[in-house]
C-alpha cells in the first residue's frame, strides 16, 4: 500500500480550507494524515473580531494534532505594495501592517511567513526590492520567524533566478523561498536552475497543475484562481518534486488549489482531495 512520507511535513494550504469553518479547516487537514497547515492573517483578525480568540485558535489546533505554522501572505513590505492588476477589494483585503503580522506570528506560535512581492514588477529595481527584503526579514528574526519570498511571475519578483539574486544579495540568515508549481512554471525557471538551488532554503512546496500552453483568454491573473489538482494538468511535477527530492527541498508540502469547485467541498472531501492528489508521486510517497 502506497502512503506518503513519515519523513517529510505535509501541510494543507489555506487556499483549499477558505470556505470551510476554523474547526472544519482543523478536521481537513488532520484528515488527510497532514502536520500542518497555513492561515491568513486577515482571517485570523476575522475569526477574532467575531469571537474566537487567537489562544483558542492555536489551542484547538492542537488538539486536534495540527500546527499553525505558516502564516501566508505578508504583502505590505515595499512603500508602495498595491498591485495594478487587482482591484481595491484585493488590497484591502491585504493591507494587514508588518506590527500586526509579527504580533498574529507570536500569539500563533507561526515560524514560517510567506511574503508576496504584490507590486509590479517594474516599480522597483532589483537593488531596492533586495534592501527592502533585508529590512523585512530583519523584523522577522526579530520574532524568530523565517521569512519566504513567494516568485510570483504577475508581480514584483517575476522568476526564482531574481529571487536567489535578491536572497543571495540581502545578507539574511533567516530568508528563503516558497516554490509553487504554477508560478515556477509559468516563470520559465529550468530544473537545471531548480537543481543549482540549495534545497535547505526552500522552505514551503505548493503543489498545483495546469494546463499547456496558457488557454486563450486566460490570464495569469485568472489561472490563479483557476487552479487543478495535482495530476489533473500538464506541469512537469514530478520531475519538479524528484529534483526538489535530489536538493532536499522538500518542505511542508501541500496541494495549493485555489478555485470556485471548493466552496462546494466538505472537510472530508478537502482531506480525500488533498490527500490522494499528492499520492500520485513518487517522491512524496513510500510503500507501507
């Protein structure tokens, strides 16, 4: 019987637990057999404001043997971090300050931050996005949490190679990336860089398919909130998680699936899903 890693940390994204409530997000990910899972920090200020205390959040999370140990996304880090391609909601959404971040970072006990660059991509030079990173990360260590850069090709830091530039050049002992799928292929990054990458600062593997070539009409805007499962389209992943294998970046691994079908899915489907969708590779999985 295939079943997945004992040795690896497999987390459920908050992607595929959006529509769900805090204890059914608990359930999702505890059945699937995953570690832990991730949370935004304005869904945290929400669930607060509407009674439930961060306390009881990171304590009913463990009770039911789950961690909170990523908290997804920061995105005001840069004096000007409003993307051109989302609407006033999307910002507003995210407008959660650095102070606020870190204090959610301590009450939940999260280690792990994912950092958006949500401004485009010719707003800042190289240099100047780098120093911002730095002065971010810097805060971070501050509360004793490693701070991943997230290579999103609509924003500011369009592929890996400009990530590892700014991460190299930013001097930080506490820095690192979170690779997705979709964004390293839509990126046009080569296994053969992935393979140069130390896999010891990946720090977070967001598993996700699509289609190739890009369907007329759809953006990447759009193919963000259209993802597939894992096995459904045509990436590469397997060959990105058997070099991911090879580097030993394999790293709080989940199925990152933003799309409308999940409203429609209970807890016990999000688990059979998530589950079952990282079982179809080879370098997830052990025989039992």
């Amino acid at each position: 019987m295939t079943g997945l890693r004992s040795d690896l940390v497999f987390a459920m994204p908050f992607s595929n637990v959006l529509h769900l409530s805090f204890p059914d997000k608990i359930e999702a990910t505890r059945l699937a057999g995953f570690q832990q899972m991730s949370i935004q920090p304005q869904e945290v200020l929400k669930l607060a404001s509407e009674g439930l205390s961060v306390a009881d959040m990171k304590s009913s999370a463990a009770d039911g043997g789950v961690e909170i140990a990523r908290l997804d996304p920061l995105c005001p880090w840069v004096p000007d971090w409003r993307p051109t391609n989302f609407g006033p909601d999307y910002a507003a959404a995210h407008d959660v300050p650095p102070k606020v971040f870190f204090d959610l970072c301590d009450q939940l006990g999260c280690k792990n931050m994912s950092l958006n660059a949500t401004f485009p991509a010719n707003r800042y030079t190289t240099g100047e996005i780098t120093e911002f990173y730095a002065a971010i990360c810097g805060q971070a260590a501050e509360h004793g949490v490693t701070c991943d850069l997230e290579c999103i090709p609509m924003w500011g830091v369009v592929t890996l190679e400009r990530g590892v530039e700014i991460l190299r050049d930013s001097g930080v002992a506490n820095g690192g990336f979170v690779f997705d799928c979709t964004h390293f292929t839509r990126g046009g990054t080569s296994l053969a860089t992935l393979k140069s990458i130390p896999g010891r600062v990946i720090h977070c593997v967001q598993v996700c398919d699509g289609y190739l070539p890009l369907p007329d009409g759809v953006t990447l805007e759009l193919e963000c909130f259209q993802r597939l499962w894992p096995g459904e389209g045509d990436f590469a992943i397997a060959a990105m998680l058997d070099t991911l294998n090879e580097t030993g970046g394999l790293a709080q691994v989940g199925p990152e699936v933003f799309s409308a079908d999940m409203a429609t899915k209970t807890a016990e489907d999000v688990a059979k899903m998530s589950r079952e969708s990282l079982l179809r590779y080879k370098a997830l999985t052990t025989k039992n």
